[in-house]
C-alpha cells in the first residue's frame, strides 16, 4: 500500500508527492528570503500544510536545506556528466559542458528559478555540511572534465584537474554573471562565446598519441 500523509482537512498525498510538494515550497522561500530569514511556518504556508505535517517530513530547517542541496548538486553533475558523454569531439563538449551550466543557472527549461543559488550562492557556507556538499559538487564537477582532458591530451592528473577547475569554474561564474547581469545577450550566444574562448585554450594541447600541429 501506498504510504500517505494527511495534513488536518486536507487530501492525502503519498509521501513522496508530498515530500516533493514541501521541497519546491522550501526553494521558494529560501531563494526569496536566504536561509537565515527563513522560517518553517512560511515553508508551511507556501506548502498549504501544517507544521506537524512538514516536521514529519523533516525534522528542522537544515534538513530541508541539505535535502535541496543534494537534489540539485546531484543534477548539476548529472548535466555535465551527460555533456561530456553524449560526444567524442572535444569542440561539442565545451559546448554541452557550457550549456549545461546555463541552463542550470538559468532555470526556464524545469521552471526552477533561482536553485543554483542555493549551491553557489547559499548564506550558510560556514555550516560543515553545506560546504561538504558544496565543496563535493564543485570536485566532482571539476574531476569529471579533468577525467576527458586528461585521456584526450595525456597531461597529468594535477595539471588535467588544474584545467578541469578552470573550465568549470568560468561556467559557473559567466553563467551567474550573465543571469544576474540580466541575459544582456541571448544564452546561445553567451555559450557560443565562451565556448570560443575556452576551445581556442584547449585546443592548443595535442591529442594523447599525436603530434602537435
């Protein structure tokens, strides 16, 4: 049987429906207000659903920030994970690395505005488990490009992870800076552009196994 939950004179969800319910409630108002504004009444609010029934979900505020937290750094690395696979020409993968960073910041393609500001922007940095998540996001993000460069050009593992935080670290604050800059030009040519400025850097390192042109 389907597990439910029921909040007073109101339908019941499966647990998982309302899980979910009480997370995008949760986002709405961390975005909007920082994690230090928040309160668990609003999230209850936002929900439509008492106290009680967002306390048998999660048992404070940091759970429900850690459990955001883990959704959407699971995506971002899923997004680059995908970028990197769904090509062999190194050319297309700077270009799907780069979209997949602005289309996470951006949010329009899952109506999830605002989200990446929980993992690049959260007001709870000096919590050890928001930066362990952070931290781990931002590595393995960055191990995920070095693991390319480093098969595709042969250089080591420090200086592939050297180039690996360079290219994901540029996504990152390009991305945000054009969001925040309020897209002064369309996301396409936003990744056209730093898709040239990074190809014509790497580029310039040989193929393992073939001369340098």
């Amino acid at each position: 049987m389907t597990e439910t939950v029921e909040g007073s004179g109101r339908a019941r969800l499966p647990r998982s429906a309302r899980r979910k319910q009480l997370l995008a409630a949760a986002q709405e108002v961390f975005v909007s207000n920082g994690y230090h504004a928040a309160a668990m009444d609003d999230i209850a609010v936002r929900a439509g659903v008492s106290k009680p029934v967002l306390y048998q979900h999660f048992p404070g505020k940091l759970d429900l920030y850690l459990a955001l937290l883990d959704t959407h750094a699971e995506e971002l690395l899923s997004r680059v994970r995908t970028a990197l696979a769904a090509t062999e020409d190194n050319r297309d993968r700077i270009h799907n690395v780069m979209t997949a960073y602005f289309d996470f910041v951006d949010g329009a393609d899952r109506g999830d505005e605002g989200a990446f500001r929980l993992i690049f922007e959260s007001d709870l940095g000096n919590e050890p488990a928001v930066r362990e998540r952070v931290d781990r996001v931002a590595r393995l993000t960055m191990q995920a490009v070095a693991e390319t460069v480093a098969a595709d050009t042969g250089l080591s593992r420090p200086q592939a992870e050297l180039l690996g935080a360079a290219l994901t670290g540029a996504a990152q604050i390009t991305a945000t800076w054009w969001l925040d800059a309020d897209r002064p030009v369309s996301k396409a040519e936003a990744i056209r552009l730093m898709e040239t400025l990074q190809w014509r850097g790497i580029s310039h390192f040989p193929l393992a196994g073939k001369p340098e042109s």
